[in-house]
C-alpha cells in the first residue's frame, strides 16, 4: 500500500479499528526493534511522528550529534543568543551562567562558522533570486 492508501484507509476505518491497527504497529516495533533506543525513540516520538520519520528515512542510516555535541550546541546557542542578541559580554555571561563549559576561543570558532554558514546560505538564496529576475526579464518563467 502506499502512503496515501494507508492515510485513506483510516480515514475509512472506524475508531476502533484503527486503534487496533496502532496497537498491532505498536506491538510490531516492539518486536522489530533492535535495542532499547529505538524503543526510547519510538516512546518519545509517539507512533504517529515515529511512522512519518521511518517513512522518511526509508532505511536509511542516520548519524546524530552525540550527548556532548548536542550540549555544546545548545549551551553556544545560548551563549550566542546573549551575545549579539542582548549585547551581553563574554564576562557577563560567564557570571550569568556560572557552570559554562565553553571557552571564549570555542564560543568565538563556532560564532564563525556559523556565521559563515549563514553567509552561504544567504548567498546561495541571492543567487536564486537573481536568476529568477534574469529568467523573469528573458520572458522565462517558473
């Protein structure tokens, strides 16, 4: 079945019947899974964005931030937020959030690259724009 068949089966199916669908899938994962993070995974997504994920990935192998990566990150988005957002300095920060585990050579490399990143991205999305107007003048259109 594809996606749409399934989605217009349950719009068919009574309540019940797709509550005994969902809990059969639920069972089905349980079985199927391979350790306790894709059971943890499946928990916190709840079915429904687990299913639209794994449709998604299709099989796919995806490589996620690590526990630390992903502190880093939030810990530099907060950083960064005081920063440029409410002019905070390095100084003010660190005594704002005692436990910081960033230094001010760390916080500034991610601050480049990620400015640099937006600096791409903003380039990229200009070069869209002006090819648009360049094929909007030569009588093309989208």
């Amino acid at each position: 079945m594809t996606q749409y068949e399934i989605e217009d089966c349950f719009r068919k199916k009574t309540p019940s019947d797709v509550e005994a669908v969902l809990k059969i899938v639920d069972l089905l994962v349980n079985k199927d899974a391979a350790n306790n993070k894709i059971l943890a995974l499946y928990n916190l997504l709840g079915q429904e964005l687990f299913v639209k994920v794994c449709l998604l990935l299709d099989g796919d192998k995806l490589d996620l931030p690590n526990a630390e990566q992903m502190t880093q990150n939030m810990t530099f988005a907060i950083c960064y937020l005081e920063k440029f957002a409410h002019g905070m300095d390095w100084n003010s920060i660190k005594k704002k959030y005692p436990s910081l585990e960033i230094s001010s050579l760390k916080f500034s490399s991610m601050a480049q690259s990620l400015e640099d990143y937006m600096r791409k991205i903003l380039q990229e999305e200009a070069r869209k724009v002006t090819n648009s107007e360049k094929d909007v003048e030569h009588g093309k259109e989208e």
